[in-house]
C-alpha cells in the first residue's frame, strides 16, 4: 500500500495552536506585522508542520507579496503529503496567488492539482 510509505504530517502542538489563533486574530484586525510575527514564531516551534506554512503564505498573499506567497505554499505543500485536505487547500491557495499574480496558466495547473483531492 502507497500510502503507509508517505509521512502523515504529526498534529500540531498546543503552543503552535495558540501562536496560529492569535495570527489570525491579528490578520483579520489588519495587523499584519503581528500576525507575522506570531507565524514566525510558530514556523520556528513546528518546521514541518503545513497549518503554519499554509498561514503564512495567506499573511503573504494579503500583504500582495505574491512571489513569496508561491514560494511559503509551495514549501508548505512538501510538507501536507499524505493529508488531503491540507493539499488541496494549499493547491487552490496556489491557484489564487497565481492568478493574482497573472500567471494563468500556473493557476490553471493549481486548480486542476486541488480537484484531485
């Protein structure tokens, strides 16, 4: 079976949780250097783990920091393998920061990578 040799990302910790909720928070307030803040802080705590990644990417995208918004997701996206739902939520983030950024092709190719999970 394929899929017992693909890593299940570990659950995120309470610490990261709490870090993520307050992003959030911050992000919705407008608040974007204390959302980062905070994602970096958990980035830091849990390396590998997608929910942060996927956050940052979002603080990025909002901040209309499209190609590094790409490149968050896309490191993100290594490490949602064996979870679904984080990678077709990482794929159609990817087809919306491509789209912003004028790439329609890339946002095509995001769209069709997210209908497969």
């Amino acid at each position: 079976d394929i899929r017992a040799t693909i890593p299940v990302p570990a659950p995120t910790n309470p610490a990261v949780l709490a870090l993520l909720s307050d992003a959030e928070k911050y992000q919705q307030q407008g608040n974007m250097s204390a959302a980062q803040s905070r994602l970096q802080r958990a980035q830091r705590i849990a390396p590998s783990d997608p929910k942060v990644y996927y956050q940052l990417a979002k603080a990025h995208y909002e901040l209309e920091d499209f190609r590094l918004a790409e490149q968050v997701a896309l490191k993100g996206l290594s490490y949602a393998k064996g979870d679904n739902t984080e990678l077709k939520r990482f794929w159609l983030l990817l087809a919306e920061i491509r789209t912003k950024k004028g790439d329609k092709a890339g946002a095509k190719t995001a769209r069709e990578q997210a209908a497969r999970y």
